[in-house]
C-alpha cells in the first residue's frame, strides 16, 4: 500500500468522512521499523500477547 497523508480537521465532515472510507480500506497499517504490524487491532493484539514491547525496544 502506498502512503496516505491526509490533512484534515476535526470538524469538516468531509475530513471525517473521507477517514472513515480509508479506515473501511484498511488504512492504517502500523509498521514497527521494517515489521508490518497490520491495523489497530493487530497492535493491541500484540500488545495484550505481550509481544509489542519487545518490538518496541
């Protein structure tokens, strides 16, 4: 997937529109140096198996 910069705010429904579609096409996806994590729940995922730290440090 290529970068996505988006800028935007809070209170233009177009912004908060336009997020909501990347975010049903899978943006984000998180990388940790050269890992890919995935999405959100990919990181709190990792975070809860106690995998994230390490990945971290």
């Amino acid at each position: 997937m290529p970068p996505v910069t988006m800028y935007s705010t809070q209170v233009c429904p177009y912004c908060v529109m336009a997020e909501k579609l990347l975010q049903k096409k899978g943006v984000p996806q998180i990388y940790i140096g050269e890992t890919h994590v995935g999405g959100y729940d990919d990181l709190v995922a990792l975070d809860r198996a106690g995998k994230l730290d390490p990945l971290l440090a």
